[in-house]
C-alpha cells in the first residue's frame, strides 16, 4: 500500500484510489518525512483505505499526523459523509465519546506555585477521583441523569458548578440539542450514575502546566494565555456510559448492516445509513454521552477551581476552551464550490473552525499545545486538525519497556510531579510511547489546518 502514497508537498500524501478496492475517495494524509516514516508500524493507513470505501464519503478519507490504529476508524482519522446518502459509525466516533480536553488558564506564576506544589497536587489527586471504576461522590437519580444527558455542561452550571464564561467557551455552549436519552440503555446509564464528575484511567489526566512560549501574542491574549504562567489542562470523556452506548450501538450497527445491504472491509467500521431508524438513534444517543462527557469535563473543572481558591484565593482560574476529538456533528461544508451537509466523523481529532481554539496534549514528560483553527480548516479538511501526539508503542509494549523503571523519579528528575492509580497505566503513558508532540503540530501549523499560539510545559500530572 505505501506504493500507492504521492508525496504532494511537505506535509501532505495522497493515498491513490488503487490503492484498496471499492475506495470511493483518495486518502489524504498529513504527514512530513518523520511522520511518514512511522505508517508502516502498524495498519492505520489500511484503516484510512478502508474509510475511503464507506457509502457517502465526501472528499478524502482524512489522516491527522497523530494516526495510528484504531478500532475501525483509525485515531487521528476524519471523514466526512453526505447526511443523506451517508453513513454514520460508532467506530469513526470511538468507544470514548466526546473525550475531549479542557484547558483553564491563570495568572499564577511557576515561581508562585513551587512551594505548594506537593500539597496542591495532593489536594487535587484527592478531589478529583480517578483510576478504573471510579466514582464520584455526585449521587444523581436516573431522572438527573436524564437532565444531565439533556443539557451537559449547562446542567453543572445550573447546579452551581461553574458560570456562564465557563459554557460560552466550551464547544456547542456545553450542550448539543437532540440527545435522545430514552435511547441510551439502562446498562449504560447504570455504569455512567455515580462516575460524573471523575477523570477515570489511563490515557486520562489532569495537568498542571507553564506557558513556556507565545508564538501568537493576540490570540494568546485573547485566551488568557501569558508568557510564564499557570495552566491547568484536564483530559477525559463519557466514562462508562460513553462506552457502553458504543457497545450497544455496534451491535445495533450490525445488524442494520445486513437490513440495509451495506457492504463494509471491514466488521469494525459497521454503520448505518444516517437518515435511518437505528442511524438517528446512535446519533441521539451519542450526543446524550457527549452532553454526559462535557459535564463531567465542567465538574471537574470547577473542583479544581475550588481547590485552587484555597491555595491562591483572589487568583481565579480562567475557561480558555473545552473541545471534543471523539465525535460526529452534521455540519455545513462547502465543498468543491457546492454547499454541503455532512456528518463529520472525527475519532482523535478536533474540530477548527476559524478562529477556534484548538488544544492538544502531548505527553506528560513533553509539551501540549494550544492552536487555532483556520479558513484553510474549513476549505480543505472539514475543519479539523490532529488531538495529540499519537501513540508509537502499544499499551502493552510500553509497560514491556519500562519494566523495572521508577517512572514517578524518572518523571521528577525531568521536573514533572507525578500521581498515578495504577504503575501499569504510568508505564502505558510514559513519554516515548507517544510521537514527537512538536513534529505533529508543526505539520498540521504548517499544512495551516491549525496554527501554533502557546506551548504548555507539564509541571505536574495526575494520572487515573
Ligand atoms: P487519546 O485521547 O488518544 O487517548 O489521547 C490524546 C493525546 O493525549 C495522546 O495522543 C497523547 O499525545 C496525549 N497524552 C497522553 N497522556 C498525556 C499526559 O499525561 N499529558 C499530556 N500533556 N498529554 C498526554
Ligand atoms: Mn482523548
Ligand atoms: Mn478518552
């Protein structure tokens, strides 16, 4: 298949149509020599392929240069598919729904936060649960859970958790129309009652940072984002109930498949058509999990503002954006000169509509970034751009190779504090089983889907 890749520029390969049989569109595939390199580690470019063959893509299938393999979908993978004669697939949203990232800001010096930085980290590693099974002690009732399905982050707003500033900076306001949360089943409900409001394991965590460059002076300002001060990055999504509704909805998905005759590469990438019974429910119950996920995202958010307050009272932590990159919005696109509705599936990737902020973490031993979405966004990828560093190592690799290693010294001796649940989970995460976080952002800042504004520097992290 790499055989099949053209070099179009510095950042960018076409994935020929001969490439796999049945493809409908070209891959598009973000990516410079140090990136491409890295496609042969696994099958993700297969993946793309196989998107490419989906009824009523539109464009390309689309690889961020973060890709790697994911279930179905690649992660870092974007299509685009016409709202009528389209498909939508709980594999190209992922198993975590609207997991998505949360940045604050502050004008919180490092030299400040040094003294108490044991003790703050401490405060909020016990204030925020995590690790696998986690819960929270928010106890709703299944009609609360309803409400929150309903209105997401507003639902947190209204109930004291956070203001107004809070949700006009979070993606859709915090709230997308049209859950339907009589479609999500009682299993998922059961496992999402008593988890918002946790940050769960794994890939997960809350992050305290230093802006450590300004490459946009205006646009940082306009964030609150200042050279040498605190920011506060929190990662995670819909818990158990994001993850049982993909679950339940593959299986829905399945058996759509052989209902309305569509033919797939591959099992995974199981779909329905958007317009149908069991398309509008999966859409309606996926918007339930994000409104779950951007809740549990505004929680969190607001208890570490309260534990904060303690540490540094009169100096407020600010909302600089809150942004999904496991989700499907129906969107409209001009494409080809021709307005467009489609359904943009984006599975470990952002959205970047001009002017928007982007936010993507790297690792806990490297650097995060903050960017903004562009008019190119727009004209030439849906709107999106890459989430993160993208993994090189699998899990399981990973932890092989720190066998034996103190990861929480190594970890300090390169200046970040850590806090982990798990040692296993810490030796998934360590910094090497990602890419080069400044590679992947420079291709997408110079592909201009997305440009540079900050670089964030880890200065402590809390790990589920
Ligand atoms: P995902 O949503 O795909 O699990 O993770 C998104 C990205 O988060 C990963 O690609 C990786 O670059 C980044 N990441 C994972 N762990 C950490 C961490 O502890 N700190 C930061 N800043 N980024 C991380
Ligand atoms: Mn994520
Ligand atoms: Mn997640």
């Amino acid at each position: 298949m790499k055989n099949l890749l053209k070099r179009m520029d510095n950042v960018r390969l076409l994935l020929e149509k001969e490439a796999f049989p049945g493809m409908a569109v070209p891959g598009l595939i973000y990516a410079d020599h140090y990136i491409e390199t890295m496609l042969e580690q696994d099958s993700a470019l297969e993946q793309v392929a196989h998107v490419a063959c989906l009824p009523g893509i539109v464009g390309y299938s689309y690889a961020m240069p973060d890709i790697h393999w994911g279930y179905g979908f690649p992660i870092g993978g974007v299509a685009a598919f016409d709202v009528n004669e389209g498909i939508i697939s709980p594999g190209g949203v992922g198993y975590d729904i609207s997991c998505g990232v949360r940045l604050l800001s502050s004008y919180i010096k490092l030299a400040d936060i040094k003294p108490v930085l044991d003790a703050l980290t401490t405060a909020l590693f016990s204030a925020v649960p995590s690790g696998v099974g986690s819960s929270s002690a928010i106890r709703l009732s299944l009609k609360d859970l309803d409400d929150v399905l309903r209105k997401g982050a507003r639902w947190a707003v209204k109930e004291g958790m956070g203001m107004q500033d809070d949700l006009d900076r979070t993606e859709e306001g915090g709230c997308l129309d049209g859950a339907l949360c009589e479609f999500v089943s009682s299993r998922a409900k059961e496992r999402g009652k008593n988890q918002l409001g946790t940050l769960g394991s794994g890939n997960h965590f809350l992050e305290i940072q230093v802006v450590d460059e300004i490459f946009d002076k205006a646009a940082a300002s306009q964030m609150n984002l200042e050279s040498g001060s605190i920011t506060v990055m929190i990662h995670c999504g819909s818990r158990g109930l994001g993850h049982q509704v993909c679950d339940d909805y593959l299986k829905v998905m399945r058996r759509a498949m052989a209902k309305y005759k569509i033919d797939v590469p591959d099992r995974q990438l199981c779909c329905a058509p958007i317009q149908s019974e069991e398309g509008q429910q999966y859409i309606g119950s996926m918007k339930a999990a994000a409104n779950f996920a951007m809740a549990n995202r505004q929680i969190i958010g607001s208890v570490v503002r309260d534990v904060f307050a303690q540490f540094f009272p009169g100096k407020p932590l600010f909302p600089v954006y809150d942004v999904s990159h496991n989700m499907a919005h129906i969107e409209k696109h001009i494409w080809e000169g021709r307005k467009r509705e489609v359904c943009v599936h984006r599975k470990g990737a952002t959205r970047a509509f001009e002017g928007q902020p982007v936010l993507i973490p790297g690792s806990m031993g490297t650097a995060s970034y903050v960017l903004v979405g562009t008019k190119k966004a727009e004209m030439e990828s849906f709107a999106s751009t890459c989430h993160g560093a993208g993994r090189v190592l699998s899990r399981n690799e990973a932890v092989k190779r720190t066998r034996g290693q103190n990861l929480v010294r190594e970890m300090a001796d390169r200046g970040v504090t850590v806090k982990a649940d798990s040692f296993r989970t810490l030796g998934e995460e360590m910094p090497e089983a990602y890419k080069d976080i400044s590679a992947v952002v420079e291709v997408v800042h110079q592909a201009q889907l997305s440009l540079k504004v900050a670089k964030l520097k880890p200065v402590a992290v809390i790990k589920g």
